[in-house]
C-alpha cells in the first residue's frame, strides 16, 4: 500500500483508538511505546510512517584543545562521527524515529527537527533527550521524547545506523511501520497490521463520537471538533 494511502486509514485517528484496534487485531501485547515517553510540548500529536535512526556512545577520546580548536574539531564531529544521513532519504509523511545511545545528551534540537520537518516528517521520536526546548516549542514541531537534555553530541555520541529495526521504549519499531503519537502517549503498528487496526480503531472512534454527541446534545452543549 502506498504511504499515502496508509496515512488515510490513520486519518484522524487518536492513540486511543489505535491502541483499541490493535486490541482487535489480537495485538494485545504489541504497540504501546513506554509511558516514560512524552510529548515535549501539551497539544503535540503525530502520525506517520517510521524512518529509523540508531545512535551509539563513542569510544572517540576528546583531545587536549585550545577553545579555538575546539570549534574546528567540534564541527569536524558532526560532519564525519555524527553526519546527518537521514535527511537525504525522509519522505512526505515520514515520522523520525530515533534511538538513542542512552545517555544524558540532546540528541533532538531545534536545528535538526526542523531541518526534518522542512524535509517533509510530521514529527520526531526518540527514545533519549532533546536540547533548546524553548525553541523546539516555539517551533512547534511535533517531539515525543523520554527527557530534556543540556550536553551537546561532540565526545559522546556517534552514529551508528539508518533504516534499521530500533527500540523505542521497549517497542520495536521497523522502518515502514506506523507510528501514533498524541496527549495518551505513543505506539506503533507493524504495518502487516496497518489495515486490520486502522478498520477497528475506525470503528471505536466513530462509536465514541456518536456516544458523546448525544450527551453534548443533552446539555445542549455546541459541536467540537472531537465529535463532529
């Protein structure tokens, strides 16, 4: 099924409602990313297609520098050690799905979040920390991370791998599977499910609407969003 298609059937679609259908389709045990992770900002929801990258803790020793050398050899690190592969190959719909080397570092900024979201990602993901949170929230960028972080990747952090299977928060997220992101938490769907889940999560979402319209209606509350 092509990527826009998928991205149809999740249309709309709450985590809530995901998680329902994924209960349908016998998925009891699969899907729901660890509560650890959260949005970094209220109001932050995402839904898209997993484009996968794995990070690793360095090895690298920093060497004795002078605070001029340190410009050059810190932008060094990010041009050959922490070079910027995934944005070439990010489509419209994708959501960055990052694993992180686990350590105290923000991985996730306000420069490459929006470097990806300008590439076409309706969010990012990752399971380690995200640094210049102010400008990450002014931005708007959808983010769901597990903490805020201060320490820059130069002398911890390396890459290690594009488009591979990554754990997020004791999930298993492939590239190509689905990925649901809002106020509830996030979870993904093995896209070999994608429309068995989305066909049920459908239906418990339009139930809940119809449920909760009539309740509006007897307290004569108007219509919103939610259950229109």
């Amino acid at each position: 099924m092509e990527t826009a298609e998928l991205l149809r059937l999740y249309d709309g679609l709450r985590v809530a409602d995901v998680r329902d259908g994924l209960d349908w389709a016998g998925l009891h045990a699969k899907g729901t990313v660890s509560p650890e992770v959260t949005p970094l900002w209220q109001g932050a929801r995402m839904t898209g297609i997993a484009r996968t990258i794995r990070f690793r803790p360095t090895e690298k020793a920093v060497p004795p520098l002078t605070p001029e050398e340190y410009t050059e050899w810190a932008g060094q690190w990010y041009r050959d050690i922490y070079p910027d592969k995934i944005t070439p190959h990010i489509q419209q719909g994708d959501i960055v799905v990052v694993q992180s080397a686990g350590l105290p570092v923000g991985e996730i900024g306000s420069n490459n979040s929006l470097g990806w979201h300008a590439a076409g990602a309706t969010g990012v993901l990752t399971s380690g920390g995200v640094r210049d949170t102010d400008e990450c929230i002014m931005q708007q960028v959808p983010i769901f991370c597990a903490y805020r972080a201060q320490s820059m990747v130069q002398g911890r952090v390396e890459f290690d791998a594009l488009d591979v299977s990554v754990d997020i928060g004791g999930v298993l997220i492939r590239p190509g599977d689905i990925v649901v992101a809002d106020g509830d938490g996030v979870l993904a769907v093995p896209v070999e499910h994608a429309e068995t889940v989305a066909k049920y999560a459908r239906q418990e979402l339009e139930g809940d609407k119809r449920g909760r319209r009539a309740i509006y209606e007897k307290l004569g509350r108007p219509m919103d969003d939610s259950v229109r």
